[in-house]
C-alpha cells in the first residue's frame, strides 16, 4: 500500500498530526500498539495559567486559539462531546497568595486570564478559608474517549494497524520509506516515552516523568468547578472526580502504585472534608523535555523521517498547534521555531 505518511503512535501527538493530513487530503495510516498511556490517562485540563506561581504558560493565547477550534471540530467529527468547559477555582492557603494573585491581576500578559475578584469559599465540604482565583478560558477534554473514538474513526477507514512497530522492518530510501508492505513519502513518530526505544531519535533528551490520578466518588462534595491546590479536583459527572497528579522521575512503569496513592489521598484530605470512595487509580509516563520545549522536526540524516513529542503536561493546550508546525515545516516550507525544533539538540551516533 502507498501512502503520503505513516504516523507511528496513536495519542494526542498522533491525532492532531493526523487531522492535519486529513484536512490537507493526505493520505496516512497509523500504526500503534498502545502501549504509551500518557495521553488516555491524563487528566485532559486545558488552562493558559502556572498556578503555582501564577504566570502565563508559554505562548498561552496562540495555543488557545489554536487548540479549542481543533477540538469542536473533533466533536463533530467524532459525534461525542469532548471538551467540557469549566473554570478553575485557585485556592488561596494565606492573605499574602491573595495580594501576589492581585499583583499577577495587573500583569497584562494575565489580564483575559485571571478574575481580579476574591471568591468565597460557600462550599461546607470544600478547605478553603481564604477563598479562591477564578481562571478563565480553561476546562478540560476527555482524552481517553477522543483517543478511543478517533482509533475507531481509523479503523473504518482502514488507516489503522494494531501492532508493535519494528524498527528493523524500516527502509529509507531517497523518494520515501517502506515498511514491510507500506510505503510513504514520509513517516512521523508520535511515540511519546516510547521514543526511548526508536533508533532514530533516542538521542532527543526526552525524560519520561510517571504520573498517578485516582477517581473518587463523592455524593456530597457537589463541585461545579475544578479546584487546585496542591492538586487539582476535576468533576467528572455523577459525583466523580478525577484527583492529581502526581511527579515521579525514577519509575517508568504503567503500574499505579500504594505510594502515589497515598500522597494523593493526603492532600486530598487536606481540601476537602467530606466522605468518599475511590473508585480507580490510573498511571502513565508524560513525555516531558529537559528545556520543557517540544520536540519537532526533522531527523538530521534521515530526511524522511520526523518526530513530533515531548508535549508533556501542557500536550491538550500544545498539541494543535505543534501538529500544525510540523505539518507546515513539511509540506510548505516554513521554518520550525528554533525553540522547538529538534535541531536545538546535537544528534550523537554511534
């Protein structure tokens, strides 16, 4: 089978890279094993804010304006609501976060982002005797149901293959690359941590961080809004909230584990004061970079051959408009910016 691109990996990454194929009249199939768990266990939240230190994430307001059309557009596509619209309410833990949350008010790169109003707290399950931020344009995306319904969109069109990929079944050649009966113009790995194991680009500084959620159901806690603290509680519907994350550097396993849980269900009972049940705990490797830049471009040998990864705990805001660079950098020509562009790192090989 010929076609203009093979796409190697089926999360976030893979999907908006797709779309842009698919909207270009582009052929392409994807082929995944679905054994990188970051996008389907992540908490899906979009928000242009650091709230730890209340400053405007990187290039915040073009990622917006890139990222939410994307998304009423898979709704529609896919038949299924994805992004659920919700504002998240910072908890102040003193009088001093509230004077640097007024101080970040009149920061003009903040000013669409943040509410300049002190919002009680009237929630009796809720720990928040200093009251809350309000952020706004903020909300979160069901990942897991836009990585399964698009793998089924696939599948009906025939351009999906559930298999593990192998590397050694790839040739490059000057007018494209094949793997075993697929042939392409070009081939781009959407691997996410699992980019460790590729030949091509294991030399991009790509640091897998392990992070744990748990879902909770809570009858009386009644959240309209997603809280954050020390975590973030995010409503699910019929009582569920999604809790976390958690941040852990030296184990690169999918298995959820008795540690994480219980650092969750600490923090979580420092927020809320109310009964509840966990009913799930789920965990995956982020894709994160050493200079918590993407990773886009062009293998520097390999011509034919591109990557598109590390979009970490920002990928739902990040990933439409990666997507679009690398689509843009291939087909038309336009540079990558440099701080992006994979080209930043020198490729070792031995």
């Amino acid at each position: 089978m010929n076609y203009d691109y093979i796409i190697v990996g089926s999360g976030l990454a893979s999907i908006m890279f797709a779309e842009q194929l698919r909207l270009h009249n582009k052929s392409f199939v994807v082929i995944s094993n679905r054994s990188q768990q970051a996008s389907v266990v992540a908490s899906g939240l979009y928000n242009p804010v650091v709230l730890k230190r209340f400053t405007a994430t990187w290039n915040a307001a073009a990622h917006l304006e890139s990222a939410i059309p994307k998304y009423v557009q898979l709704e529609q596509l896919l038949g299924h609501k994805l992004d659920h619209v919700l504002p998240i309410h910072r908890v102040f833990n003193s009088v001093k976060e509230q004077n640097n949350w007024f101080l970040a008010c009149d920061n003009p790169v903040l000013t669409n982002f943040l509410n300049p109003e002190i919002i009680p707290n009237t929630n009796s399950a809720v720990k928040a005797p200093f009251g809350f931020g309000a952020v706004n344009f903020t909300g979160r995306i069901d990942t897991q149901l836009l990585i399964e319904s698009y793998r089924e969109f696939l599948l009906k069109r025939n351009q999906y293959i559930e298999e593990t990929f192998e590397y050694i079944d790839v040739k490059d050649n000057r007018e494209g690359v094949e793997y075993r009966t697929l042939k392409a113009r070009k081939i781009v790995f959407t691997e996410g941590f699992g980019v460790h194991k590729n030949p091509y680009f294991k030399y991009l500084p790509l640091e897998g961080t392990k992070g744990e959620l748990i879902t909770i159901h809570a009858p009386t806690l009644k959240l309209v809004v997603i809280l954050k603290s020390s975590i973030f509680v995010i409503p699910m519907g019929e009582d569920r909230y999604l809790v976390g994350s958690t941040y852990e550097w030296t184990d690169k396993t999918n298995e959820p584990t008795q540690k994480s849980k219980i650092e969750l269900i600490e923090k979580l009972e420092r927020l809320i004061g109310c009964d509840y049940e966990i009913v799930d705990q789920r965990a995956g490797i982020r894709p994160t970079v050493v200079d918590r830049r993407p990773l886009v471009g062009q293998h520097p040998s390999h011509k034919n051959m591109h990557v598109l990864n590390g979009l970490g705990t920002r990928g739902v805001l990040v990933a439409p408009s990666m997507a679009k660079a690398l689509y843009d950098s291939i087909e038309k020509g336009a540079s990558l910016p440099a701080e992006i562009d994979i080209s930043r790192f020198v490729a070792v090989f031995s």
